[in-house]
C-alpha cells in the first residue's frame, strides 16, 4: 500500500480499510481500537462520518486538493479540543487498556498506540491501516458539525460491541504462546490428508508447519481454523530468488488460492539454507523479498508473513548465550534477513534440538537440563557474565539466538522455534533415544511454552514452537532415530501419552489395547498373526482383502488388530500381550477410520473421522485455569466497563 499523500486520503484509508489481523504483526491494542472504534462509526454512522470527512477537507484543504498555511492554523486553533476530546476518549476505554497492558502486552505497545495518534507522517507502511484507524478519532472529534456528544456516544457503544466482537474473534490475551506441529511426508503409507487434519482435529493441535504447499493438505484444512505455514522446499529457492514473476505466481497458486478457507499465516523459505545448501545462499533474502512484494501486490502482507528456518548450527558456540553470535562468514547474509523480518515484522525461525546439544556435549551439560528436569542448586546452569539461571537447554539455545541477533545491533525480532523435539527409538549407540526420554521433553516442552514467557534476557516474548514431528519418518536416511520422532502412528493412535491441548481435561479411560510394537522383528510379526489367528481363535476376517482393517497393508497393522482381538477375547481368562516380545499394551485407542479394534466401544471417543484422542493430561495453565475461563472473565469485563460508559453518555 502506498503512504497517502493528502488528508482526506488518509481519513478515507482510516475508515473504510479492512483491518489485516496478523499473529505477530500488528499490535493487539490497534486491533481492539480498529475492530472495536471503527465498527459502529462505519456501519451504523456512515452519514455522520462524511460530514466529518467534509469538514476535516475544508478546514485543511484548498480547492486544488492542497493543504493551505490558512487551513494549518484552523487546524491548529482546534488543537485543544482534539486533545482534550483524546483525553476523554483515554478515560471513556482506559479500562480497556489497562486490561490489555496487564495481560502481557509490553510497554512498547502502549508507545506505539501515542505514536499511532500523534505522528502520522511518520508511520511505517506496515503499520498504516492499524494507525490510521486511530488517527481518524482525532479528526472526527475536530469536526464542528460532528459533535463531541454524538462521537463519544460513538465510540462508547463501539466498546460495548466492538471490543466484545473482537475478543469473540481474536481470543483472549491470556491464550498465550502456542505449541504446533511439523509434518513431514517421508512415510511409508502416509494417511489421507483429510485423516491427517482429522487427527490434528481429534488431539486440538491448532498450529501446523508443511515443508511444501501440498494442494492437498491445503484443500483438507479449509475452514479448520488451524493455522497453517507453508514452505518454499530448497529447491524452489533458486527459480523464486531470481525470478519476481515465479514468486508471484507462487504466491497465487500456493497461498492466495487457499485463503482464506485455509487458515495461511507464515512462508518457510527453505530449510536450514545456510548450513545445508550455501549455494543457494545469494538468492535466498531476494527470494523472500520477492515473496514479500507478491504478498502486498495480493493484499496479504498483513496475513502472512515470510522468515526462514535456520539450524543452530549458525550459531557456532552458544554457551555462554551472552557471548553467542552469529557465524561470521554469514554476517552479511543474516544481516540481510534481519533487516528484513524488522522491515515486515516477521520473526526469526529457530530450529533447536536439546537432544543434539545433549548427544554432542560429551558429558558437560546434565540429561535432566536437556529433558527440562529441576537440577540442584549445585548443578543449576549459570551464564557466568549475566548470572542468568537457566531451567533448560532449550531457553538458553533461545536466548542465544537472542544475543546474537542483538550483536548485530538488532533488536525487537521475536523469535518461533520452528523445530523442536526427541527421538523415541534409537539405535544400539544412541542410548538416549528412549520413548520415556521423548514422552519427558514433549511434555516438559510444551508446558514450559505454556507459561507464556521468554528466555531470561527476553522474558515478554513467549515461544511460539513447533513439534519435530507429527508422522515417524521411515523412509529417511540416516540412524535409526532419524525414522523415529513422530508423536503418531500412521494410524492416529499416539506413540506416548502427552498432550497439545489447552484443556486440562483427560479424555478415554484405562482400558488396554494389545498391539505390535513399532520396528518389531517382521518374522516374528508373522508367527505372532499366524497364531492369533488359528490357535488363538481371534476374528482376522477385518483383516483380508477388501475388509475395513486390510490397509495400511503390513505385518504391523495387521498383527495389531490380531493380537488386540485375542487379547480382548482371553485377558479375563489370564491371557497376556507379548507375542514373542512384538507386543505391547496402549491406553489408546489404535482404531482408525472405519477399522475398530476390539474393545473401542468401552472409550469415550472425541475422535473426528474415526480417530480418537490421545490419552494424556493436559500442561497446567500460568493462572491455574483454563483458557475458556479467562475468556469469559476478560468478556465480562469489557462489558461492564463498556456499558457503565454508555449509561453515562446515553
């Protein structure tokens, strides 16, 4: 969008513009005045506002559309009264502010708002239609014809509804930071998109990362409500970086095609470019750049933004954070891309593994550090030059990338870990590869992101993360943990308990399901289904050809629907769930689709599409309740305050 050039433009901007809601853009008390002290004065004052329009014109303006030493003076002679009438308007929603302050919102943002009001001319482009909005009060209230009465009754009744509407949309200030997750696609048998979103649906994940734009996923989390970042693959780097016409037409075939059913609020530019694939390096800030452009030629800037995930391994000594910088045969690279993400108030994309950090310490740093377990006072980590303590690997990875972008006098850039996670199954020399290590920090992970706050030297910037991954990746090359991070089995049910859910609430019960272990012995596997199905006396008739349990088509799926109906059938009897050591016992329910396991109609099922809820106990909120709470009580005190308001001016 072009900066207006004349007043009225700007009014008129300030009006009728749609709002652009972004997740880490605008700050959230412009949202709350743009949906809140627009609304009424648009929809139901229309007429009104044009006579302030008009008024404001012939007080600024000459015929010839200029403005006027003249009307500069009328302007100014009516200084008084407009502040006078922001001061009124202060009181008329400072409980509003007030409220949004105390909810986590920085200093900064109340800055910006005095900004938004009194220096106009001076407003980045990104930030226009926000303040604009604002800027727009103050020449209404200028209006001799539009009387204070009439625009602080206005503005008083836009907080009685505006305000609630917005919350109703936005949500609670106190949802805070969130915790999504990554699918990735090298899988043997990979479900169905519309079985991937009803998973997603089924464990309440709200936030996804794709490594591609694949149209199908796309197409399946249409009006989902998940939000969702989509990426640039590597290869696909080179074509956009040099082309503004490729990005362009990425642009609409991937992201402007799907919005805004489909929920799209981030671009990945590739992964890991830097340490992976550095002859790429030259085009990759002119890639998101190009990107960027296509975005505002389309409207969309506001709605998505563009960064691009890096490896730690950028950072080539991060202990002590403080003195953690940058690579620096890549300062002038980073430099560019954080000039950028400052530019488009976009954010830094982190990948950090504590399990890497961990594995490659040779001992100095604790497993508990890594897996977010208390240390004692003797063993607490320490950054020796800010006396910082730090609970985790994972804050003091952060706040290294912290420091490190603030060494490069750059500052105010948050920072969204993009991947994060633990191994469940490793190999015979990677010991710490466990189920209860990964169970451990996942759900350690998620509840320290949960208490909404950031590392020590950025304790107000929550960390937004995303899990490494939704799916076991078999088809990777690499060590045996490198097939095994996934959180699902193929066929929805959980590797381990956790849970991504806000919601404190435990859903299914205690009953047992007997199934194969992941990776068991295929031969064994058979002799196991063999007997199950003959001398065990299980009904292996879902299993054939054709039947509902046949697919995914593998000694695994198949032995688990053997072994888990001789189970249900002989478990009162004394039967047991070993099969030679390929079995074990779940809480989960493993049916999917219209396969159902024996014993399913004893759960209680929240599961969409056939799958079913993990079994596991939600993180406890920073206040000790639930998000639904805080939202009614934030409701309820928007309108009070509100209509006490209204009361009086009404």
């Amino acid at each position: 969008m072009k900066r207006p050039h004349s007043m009225p433009e700007l009014v008129y901007l300030s009006i009728w513009s749609p709002t652009k809601e972004t997740k880490h853009g605008t700050p959230k008390i412009c949202r709350a005045f743009v949906s809140g002290l627009v609304g009424y004065l648009t929809l139901v004052k229309r007429s009104d506002n044009k006579v302030c329009h008009q008024k404001v014109s012939s007080y600024l303006l000459d015929t010839a559309g200029s403005v006027t030493v003249s009307g500069l003076f009328s302007w100014f002679s009516y200084l008084g009264s407009v502040l006078y009438d922001i001061f009124f308007q202060v009181l008329a929603s400072g409980y509003l502010l007030f409220r949004v302050l105390a909810s986590g919102s920085n200093f900064s943002r109340f800055v910006h708002l005095v900004l938004c009001l009194f220096s106009w001319p001076k407003i980045e482009e990104s930030n226009l239609n926000c303040c604009a909005h604002d800027i727009s009060l103050m020449f209404q209230y200028a209006s001799g014809e539009v009387s204070l009465f009439l625009c602080l009754r206005g503005v008083t009744m836009n907080l009685t509804v505006g305000s609630f509407k917005w919350v109703e949309k936005v949500g609670t200030f106190s949802d805070g930071a969130f915790v999504g997750i990554n699918i990735g696609t090298d899988v043997s048998n990979m479900p169905s998109a519309p079985d991937v979103v009803a998973i997603l649906k089924a464990n309440q994940i709200t936030h996804v990362r794709l490594y591609d734009a694949d149209a199908h996923m796309l197409k399946a989390l249409a009006d989902s409500g998940i939000e969702v970042m989509v990426g640039v693959t590597n290869e696909e780097i080179l074509g956009i970086g040099e082309s503004a016409s490729k990005a362009a037409a990425w642009i609409n075939q991937n992201v402007a095609a799907y919005l805004p059913s489909t929920n799209i609020t981030a671009i990945a530019v590739g992964s890991e470019v830097l340490t992976t694939i550095p002859n790429v390096v030259p085009v990759l800030v002119p890639a998101m750049n190009y990107l960027h452009k296509a975005l505002v030629a389309s409207n969309l800037n506001f709605q998505v933004k563009v960064s691009t995930p890096q490896a730690m391994d950028v950072i080539p000594r991060p202990f002590p954070p403080s003195t953690a910088t940058f690579n620096s045969s890549w300062d002038s690279t980073i430099y560019q891309i954080l000039q950028f993400l400052k530019n488009t108030n976009s954010y830094y994309m982190l990948n950090a593994y504590p399990y890497f950090g961990y594995t490659s310490g040779n001992g100095i740093f604790p497993l508990d550090y890594a897996l977010f377990r208390s240390l004692p006072p003797v063993k607490q980590i320490v950054d020796p030059n800010t006396l910082s303590h730090y609970d985790s690997m994972f804050d003091a990875m952060v706040d290294a990338a912290y420091y490190s972008i603030n060494a490069l006098n750059m500052t105010g850039i948050p920072i969204v870990v993009t991947e994060t996670g633990w191994p469940w199954l490793g190999g015979a020399n990677e010991p710490d590869a466990t189920a209860d290590n990964a169970e451990t920090f996942n759900n350690n992970m998620i509840q320290r992101v949960r208490n909404d706050s950031g590392p020590p030297s950025q304790p107000n910037f929550p960390i937004n993360t995303y899990i490494y991954e939704m799916f076991n990746e078999d088809k990777r090359p690499g060590p045996v943990s490198e097939k095994n991070w996934g959180l699902f089995f193929i066929n929805g049910s959980s590797v381990y308990t956790f849970s991504l859910s806000t919601s404190s609430r435990v859903t299914g019960n205690n009953s047992d399901f007997c199934i194969a272990k992941p990776n068991a012995d295929p031969g064994k596997l058979q002799v196991g289904l063999n007997w199950a199905c003959g001398q065990g006396g299980a009904n292996c008739s879902v299993i054939q050809e054709g039947q509902p349990c046949y697919l995914p088509n593998t000694y695994q799926n198949h032995a688990s629907y053997a072994y888990n109906d001789y189970y249900q059938r002989m478990h009162a009897a004394g039967a047991t769930c070993d099969f030679d050591g390929t079995a074990t016992t779940t809480t989960v329910n493993p049916s999917y689709g219209s396969c159902k396991f024996s014993g399913s109609s004893t759960i209680t099922s929240n599961s969409t599409a056939g799958f079913t809820p993990s079994v596991a106990p939600g993180p406890v909120t920073p206040q000790g309740g639930s998000g639904t709470t805080n939202l009614q009580v934030l409701r309820i005190q928007f309108v009070i305050s509100s209509m006490f308001l209204a009361l009086v001016l009404l």
